[in-house]
C-alpha cells in the first residue's frame, strides 16, 4: 500500500471514530437500563410516554407548516428573482444567511418584543397566536437551507426558456410556477423540506422561550431528569435526522431528467 | 397577398445601447420569412417583440391590422420554438403537446385527438407517453414545434430551432418545417446565422446586420443581387477584388497588374482610382469557356477537395480567389503550384456600393 493512501485511511478512520464512537457508546448505555443485561426498555419507555407523543406530534405538525409557508414564500421568491432580478441574488442570498448569524435567542426575544400583548400584532397573546409565531420563526430559522435547495433546484433547469415557452403557450405566471417549474424542481423543494423537519425536530430555544410543548423542550426536560431515557432520544433523534437525509438521497434519483438522448 | 404582420420605426435599446434601429417590415399571411444576420444583429430580438418578451422602445407592431405592442405574450396567440427546444421535462410528449390546449380550456377529447393529429403530423405517432429525456434532440424539437402549432396559433416564430442540432438532422429537419409551415399555410418568422438555411427555406429572407434592415428579398435575389458590401460579404461566399481604374476612356482597371475590360465603370470613377470588384466562387471558371470576356492569370496556392466540389486558392498576386468547380471523376484537379487561366463573364462581376 502507497505510504499516501495509508495515511488517507488513517485519516478516515479518526474521522470515522470521532464520529461514531460517541454515538455507539451513547446507544450502548441507551440499552443498559437493566442491570448487568442490554434491553430496549428504555425506548419502550420513551415510546410509551404520552408527552413524547405529544411533543413529537406537535413538532411534526408545526414543522409541516413551516415547509408549507416556507415552500409559498422561498419558491415563487426564487424564481423571480432568478427571472426578473438577477441582480437581486446576492442581497437575498445575504438575507436568507441572516437566521444563521442572528442566534434564536436574539430572534426569538425579538418576536415576544415586537408580537407581545401590548403590540399591534399580539400574537403572544393566544396559544394560536404563539403556534403561529413559532411556526414563522421556524420558516425564518429554516431558510438558509430551504432557499439554497429551491435555488440550485431552479439552477439545473432553464428558467427563463421555460417560463417563456409556457407563457407563449397562454399560460400565466402562477400556471407556470405551479404545473412547469414546480414539478421540475420538486425534488430540490422536498429536500429543503427535510431539512426543514431536521431542524425543527430538534429546536429547543425558540420553542422553550415561547413557552410551546415542542419535541425539543420535553428533550432536555427528559435529559434533565432520568438516565437511560434521554440516552434512548438521542439515538430515536438521529436516526429521524438520518431518515430525513435519507429521503432527499432517495428522492434525488427521482429528478425530472433534462437531457437529451445523443442522435 | 394580404399584409399580415406589419413592424414599424421598431426600436430597441438595452441602457445606451441600441440594437435594433428604426425596423420597418411587412409580411404577407402565409409566408416564410427569415430574418438572417451575424450575432448581435438584433434578429433574435426582433422576435422576441413580436413575441412579446421584449418591449419596443419605440415603434408599433401590427398583426392584421391590431396593434400587439402592448399585448402580453400569452394573449398573442403566437407559436414558438426555441433553440433550446424548452420543452417540459416533468411532462411526457402527449403533455407537453396538449399544455396549450389545456390551457385554452379545451376538453380532454379535443387535447387527445389533437395531440394525435399533431404527432402524425411531426412523424412520430405513439410516442405520446415518451420523456422529453428519452428522445433525441431531433425528435424533441419536432415535439416542440408540434407544441407550437397544436393550440392553431395565428403566427409562428422560431428561434433558431436547428442550431443545436447535428448537419445531416438540421437538413432533414428544415425541409420537414417548411413542408409542415406549407401544409399549414402558417404565417412564419424563422431566424438564423446560418445562411444555407435562410436561401433554402425561405419565401424571403430579410438580412440584417448591426440593428439594421441591409436587404429584403426572396433567396435568389439576396444572393445574386446583393444591394450592400454587407449583404455580399455575409450571404454566401465572396471574392473580393481590390482593382485601380487602368482607364476611364475604354473602362478597364488593373488587378495586379492585369488589365482588364469592364462592361461599365462607377459614375464618379477616375484614373488611379481603387475601385471594389467581387465575384461568387461559383462563376468564375479554371481554364476558357466560350461566354467569359475576362481572362486572368494565376497560381494554384491550395486544393480542398470537398466532394462533389472542389475549392481552389489561386493566387493573382497580392489577390487571392476562391474558385469552385465541381468534382470531375475523370479529369485530376489543378495541383499546387500550376499555372492556370481563369475566365470570368464580366457581367458576374459586381461592382458594390459602400
């Protein structure tokens, strides 16, 4: 073996064990809730807990809306800006960063300041209110990745053309964006999707501040007072994360293809 | 002939440049016409005005009789094709076919039938279920154009529709669309850089060069009544003589050092004078021939053999010309080097203005 390719596997199996040595050691006290023998009770509990079902139906939920809103704003946003205002691209590239520079403690302190009861716009004021809030947050939180995805979807078809052989045709701009450029960027939409979900599964801070029964609230509540159990989410959290990067590998073979067949 | 589609004093500027100045153009219904011309001489653009993808910064565009200026692309009622073919990668050939007529509304039996008709039409029956991926680029410009003309639009435009395509499809391919466009009796507007393409399609070819109309007329004319240096220059292959005016008495001029007798001389002209002559490759003969009045001397510099036609470089001195003749199985082309005679009609010299 070459002395360079030696050292490359070395390098990668650091990596590797970096990576998956806490996660092993995390899943094997995970089963270690019986004394001196591996069970799964420590799922089975998590699993049986009504506040998991809870806060994990309620995340799933408000994540679903958030990719909702979020496809609704960043989609039709970044086709016209790749339309009509090129130019544009690098200030809303700039915009879209701004949720990872700003920390959701800032954000959220911004929301309760700027929707409180006192407000215009109370929407602290309601529990309604508050799951509106948090799902607006979330969208702000998600659209670095919801906007990168939609627009290197938008990158690999010919927009302009498209849009133009559409509108020739009769069609108006929300029958173009709905049945041409939609389908043929959907893939890319539903991985900004997943990513989205990964991302609010997780969430504490935003969640906690609003005072909302969310996943990642009940996570630290759990991993704050039992052993085994929050061991048990840890793993059950990586694996809906991997599931969902799972999902956009699977649905990347599905893309609408482009190319032609050489004559 | 009724007027169909009527531009007037068209103008169109992007920031302080000016692409297309002051374009006045009429078609009749039902023809082909080829707006022809180098990139960047504003052809493509005056497609997409009468597409309605640009706006005219100044100037009317009339189909009969209603002014379309300001009319949205989708309510023109104008078919397309682009070069790019554009068809619709999430929607198979029958889809992409039908999107027009689903759009205007029409039932789902109509869309069949005539996506049906259309696909008869463009040679590809049953092929209704295909991906734009799984065709080739020949079959999936002829989809695109059976897209264009399905929903029976006034007009049809196409934008450099074979470009993208290999030399022997691009033949076949725009014979089919003339044959279809005649079919049809479609009032077309085709553009293109290639002017092999514009001659052999066209009822007339408008050739264009830096945002203004240098000649309109049909192929034969173009090519053998050029009116610019211009249009000479660009439609087909040109040989041009930089002569001196030997006399004005008897009308002959010097080509390098040769003289020779012109049928006539430019008004104006006089003793010393540089004067422009050019020539087609094509009516310019190796050897005598009994109707040529000219008669030059050369040098054979190179051969390209190109099949059924020979090209040779002969130089004159400082002049060089480009001679065509066609491949003789029985007699061996001129070789380098071989002095040769050259004879020319001098009434297929021309004589061109600025």
């Amino acid at each position: 073996m070459k002395r360079s390719k030696l050292w490359a596997w070395i390098t990668f199996g650091v990596a590797v064990a970096y990576f998956l040595v806490p996660l092993l050691a995390t899943f094997e006290f995970s089963l270690r809730i019986r004394r001196g023998t591996y069970s799964l009770d420590a799922y089975a509990s998590v699993f049986s807990d009504p506040r998991f079902q809870a806060t994990f139906g309620y995340s799933l939920l408000v994540g679903l809306f958030a990719i909702i809103v979020g496809i609704f704003i960043v989609v039709p946003a970044a086709y016209f800006v790749r339309l009509r205002a090129p130019h544009l691209r690098p200030l809303i590239e700039f915009v879209t960063l701004l949720p990872l520079i700003i920390p959701p403690i800032i954000l959220v302190f911004g929301y309760i300041r700027l929707y409180n009861t006192s407000s215009i716009l109370p929407l602290t004021g309601s529990t309604f209110g508050t799951d509106i809030l948090l799902v607006l947050a979330y969208v702000a939180l998600a659209l670095p990745y919801m906007y990168r995805a939609v627009d290197t979807g938008l990158r690999t078809i010919d927009v302009q053309t498209l849009t133009e052989a559409a509108t020739i045709l009769g069609a108006n701009q929300m029958v173009i964006l709905a049945r041409v450029i939609f389908p043929n960027i959907i893939v890319a939409v539903l991985s900004g999707a997943f990513l989205t979900l990964a991302i609010v599964i997780g969430e504490f801070t935003i969640a906690s501040l609003l005072n909302r029964p969310a996943f990642g609230p009940y996570l630290q509540n759990v991993g704050a007072n039992r052993a085994f159990e929050p061991a048990a989410l840890a793993v059950i959290s990586f694996v809906i994360t991997w599931g969902a990067m799972g999902m956009i590998q699977l649905l990347s073979r599905f893309a609408p293809k482009t190319a032609a067949l050489t004559d | 002939m009724t007027e169909f589609l009527r531009i007037e004093n068209l103008v169109k500027s992007f920031g302080a440049t000016t692409v297309v100045k002051s374009v006045n153009l009429s078609f009749n219904a039902g023809e082909f016409v080829t707006l022809l011309g180098p990139s960047g001489c504003g052809k493509t653009t005056i497609l997409r005005m009468v597409a309605g993808f640009e706006r005219p910064t100044s100037g009317s565009i009339t189909v009969e009789g209603r002014d379309i200026t300001d009319l949205a692309p989708n309510q023109r009622q104008i078919g397309m094709v682009f070069q790019a073919y554009a068809l619709f990668p999430n929607m198979n050939v029958g889809d992409n076919i039908g999107f027009g007529l689903k759009i205007a509304g029409k039932s789902r039996d109509e869309i069949k039938s005539r996506t049906e008709e259309m696909l008869k039409l463009i040679g590809l029956p049953g092929y209704e279920k295909r991906y734009p991926y799984e065709m080739s680029g020949g079959q999936q410009q002829r989809v695109a154009l059976a897209r264009a003309i399905a929903p029976r639009p006034r007009m049809l435009l196409l934008d450099e529709p074979l470009s993208a395509l290999d030399a022997k499809i691009r033949v076949s391919l725009r014979e089919e669309i003339r044959a279809i466009q005649r079919e049809l009796g479609i009032t077309t507007l085709f553009v293109t850089h290639d002017q092999e393409e514009a001659l052999s399609i066209s009822d007339r070819v408008v050739v264009m060069n830096a945002g203004n109309v240098e000649q309109v007329g049909e192929p034969f004319e173009i090519y053998n009544k050029p009116a610019t240096r211009f249009v000479a220059q660009f439609v087909g292959t040109l040989n041009t003589i930089e002569a001196t005016v030997a006399s004005t008495a008897d009308n002959t001029v010097s080509i390098d050092g040769q003289i020779v007798k012109l049928s006539a001389l430019p008004a104006g002209a006089s003793n010393g004078n540089p004067i422009a002559l050019t020539l087609r490759p094509e009516v310019m003969t190796v050897g005598t021939r009994p109707d040529a009045d000219i008669t030059l001397n050369g040098t054979v510099e190179e051969a390209h053999f190109l099949g059924s036609v020979i090209r040779l470089s002969i130089s004159l001195g400082r002049t060089v010309l480009n001679i065509d003749t066609f491949n003789d199985q029985r007699t061996a082309p001129p070789a380098r080097g071989d002095h040769v005679k050259i004879s020319i009609a001098s009434k297929d010299l021309l004589i061109l203005g600025a």
